[in-house]
C-alpha cells in the first residue's frame, strides 16, 4: 500500500492512484513488489528536523528515505520537502511537477538498491530516474 500524508502543508496537486501505478510499475522493473511505503510531503523545518534527530545532519534537504524492505518487497517512509523541491525546480529551470516526480521515485529508487552518494553511482541513478520519468510520461 501507497499513502500520501501531508505535514505542516497543504497537500499539493498529485494524481494519486496514477502515482501508485507508476510506483509499482517502477518496483517491477527492478524486480520487487511494493509492501507499505508512506510518502510524507512536508517543509524545510520538518525536514530538518527529522534529518537532525534521526542522521544526525544539519542541513535541509529534498529527500529523506528510511528503507524497511524485506527480501525483494520494498517497504518505507519517504519524507519530501516540497519547499526545497519548489526552489530545486526554479534553480534547475525545471517544472515543479517534473522535480517532484523525480523526487518522488527517487525514494523508491534507493528502496530498490540504488545509491547515489558513491563514485559513479549519482550517474546511475540519474539514469534510473530518467527511465522511471519516460514511463510516467508514457501513461499521460
């Protein structure tokens, strides 16, 4: 199951039930299934807040996974800064839908294994994203 929870925001514009496809249809193409995965869309402070008591970082960031798979079924929280997904898009020149789709697979990329923070592994999932985009695209 896909939840979509808002905290300290009004919830954004999303389609959700065309969002859960994607997510599985995603899931599949890396060879899992999707167990609980809860997508919490909240501010800059919020997200701080959880990357300060739970990492240990002091920084505001998009993007926070916390990864609970069991075996090939992809289970997790995802919590997304929709502030600094808003100010990544302007900086990128990129529409905010496009950034927060991006953002939002981007969890469920790491829940598939694949990293970003080793040398190379930034072009891989880049790659992997790009990918996840095209087959959104493709249901439009």
């Amino acid at each position: 199951m896909i939840t979509f929870q808002t905290l300290d925001i009004d919830k954004p514009q999303i389609d959700e039930d065309r969002l859960r496809q994607w997510i599985e249809a995603v899931a599949a193409s890396h060879g899992r299934r999707v167990g609980q995965v809860n997508y919490v869309l909240t501010n800059d402070e919020q997200i701080l807040q959880v990357n300060r008591q739970f990492l240990g970082h002091d920084y505001y960031t998009d993007i926070i996974t916390f990864d609970y798979d069991e075996a090939n079924i992809i289970s997790g929280d995802i919590i997304i800064s929709i502030d600094t997904v808003r100010s990544n898009a302007q900086t990128l020149g990129e529409a905010y839908d496009n950034e927060l789709h991006r953002v939002i697979i981007h969890g469920i990329l790491h829940l598939c294994s694949i990293n970003d923070k080793g040398p190379g592994q930034r072009a891989i999932m880049e790659a992997a994203e790009d990918e996840a985009l095209k087959k959104l695209l493709a249901t439009s």
